[in-house]
C-alpha cells in the first residue's frame, strides 16, 4: 500500500462548516485501487490565517501560538526537520564556541571525553540522516537536505575523511534497501535509495578531488578511529 496525498483548494470561511467529498476509484478492484485506508485513516483539516490577521489581533496571535507549538513539536517530520534547520548553529557550538575548549579539557583529565570531543558531530550527523531516512516521508525544504550534505562535506573536511568513507554509507543505505522492502515498508526503501544516490554523487566529486590533489592525505574510517584510539593511549601514558 502506497500513501498519497489528495489536497484542496483553500476554502476561505471553511471554519465551522461541514463539507462532503467523495472518492472514486473507476478502474481499481479490491487491493488495488485508490481508496483510504479503513486500518488507519489519515484524515487532516488545517486552518490559515493571513499575516495581517495575525499581527493586527495580538490575542489571536497569542492564541495561533499556543496552538501551534504542541502541533508543530508533535509532528514528526516538522520537528526532524527543524533539528536539521538547528545543525548548522550546533556544528559552530562544538566546534568554535568554548564547548570545544572545555571538551579539550576535560579529555586531559577524563580518557572517555577524547571519544566525546572527537566523535560527538559525526555521530549528530549520520544519526539525523538515518533518523530522516526511517521517519521523515518528505523533508520540509531542498534547503535541510542541502545542510545535511554540507555537513556531511564539512565533516569530511575537518577529519581528512576520503571517498572511501562517503561511499561506505552509500554502500550501507544500498544494504538497507532490499532489507526495508522484505519486510514491506517501500517508502523507507526509496528514501535510502535516494540517499545512496546523493552519497554517490558527494562521493564522486570527492574522487575527481583527489585524483586532482594527490598531494593532499586523506584517511580511511579505519585510519581516523585508530588515530583517536591512538591519541587516547597517548594520553594514558601521560
């Protein structure tokens, strides 16, 4: 079973009233047809109020506020999508703000914070692209899947991470596929496809750089954990 949306014109002065519409599906037949769902019926009225509307009633403001806030942290993809919106501003934070130095320090003192200091936005980043993949249906803008593969790029970067590791996730999403689709969720199978469609593409850009600029080392995943590993034997001898 595949979920599409149907949508409406705007209906101005829809609120209170009661509308009737009807489905047909004219060459479908039972278990293949356009139809809603009798299990789960997803069924949703919203309604718009004008920029002016709101800003000239500040108590209908207040109150679109109230409103809207527990709707919109509720809703699964507005609120995945709005931690992408939020990973630029926590990439700085980890990295230029003084949570950088006093993760430094604390790695002096506590061997555990080395994997902290070192890990941390690695980590943000593959998980909220596998969160994207498994829960969001359609991300809110090109724009959060453009910061995701920024910051995948820019990852890439600041840890000398070569083409070999873009294309070990590609790798992984392409594992993942035949996986999802076994156990029937195909929207969460075509989502990991266009993931290794975009991984292979950084990738690809990444390889044409590197033929280009061999002089520059890059590191294998293997290579960067045992480089972390290393500096925390370093710091345990000291």
């Amino acid at each position: 079973m595949i979920s599409l949306p149907l949508d409406f014109p705007r209906i101005s002065d829809s609120k209170g009233k009661e509308y009737v519409f009807e489905l047909t599906s004219t060459k479908g037949r039972k278990g293949d047809a356009v139809a809603i769902s009798s299990i789960d019926p997803q069924l949703l009225t919203k309604y718009q109020f004008t920029k002016q509307e709101l800003t000239s009633n500040k108590k209908l403001l207040i109150i679109h506020i109230a409103k809207f806030l527990p709707s919109a942290i509720s809703n699964q993809d507005f609120f995945i999508s709005s931690l992408i919106y939020m990973l630029p501003f926590l990439l700085y934070v980890l990295w230029y703000f003084p949570v950088r130095i006093i993760l430094s320090h604390l790695a002096q003192r506590h061997r555990a914070f080395i994997y902290v200091n070192k890990l941390v936005a690695p980590v943000i980043v593959v998980c909220l692209v596998f969160v994207t993949v498994l829960y969001v249906r359609q991300l809110s803008s090109i724009v959060a899947l453009i910061i995701l593969l920024s910051a995948w790029v820019l990852l890439l970067k600041r840890n000398r991470l070569g083409s070999d590791t873009t294309f070990s996730l590609a790798i992984v999403f392409l594992l993942l596929c035949p996986v999802y689709l076994i156990f029937g969720n195909r929207d969460v199978a075509e989502r990991c496809t266009d993931w290794v469609f975009f991984y292979l593409i950084v990738g690809g850009i990444q390889s044409i750089w590197e033929s280009n600029h061999k002089q520059l080392r890059t590191l294998t995943p293997k290579q960067w954990l045992g480089k972390i590993l290393n500096e925390d034997d370093t710091l345990g001898r000291l």
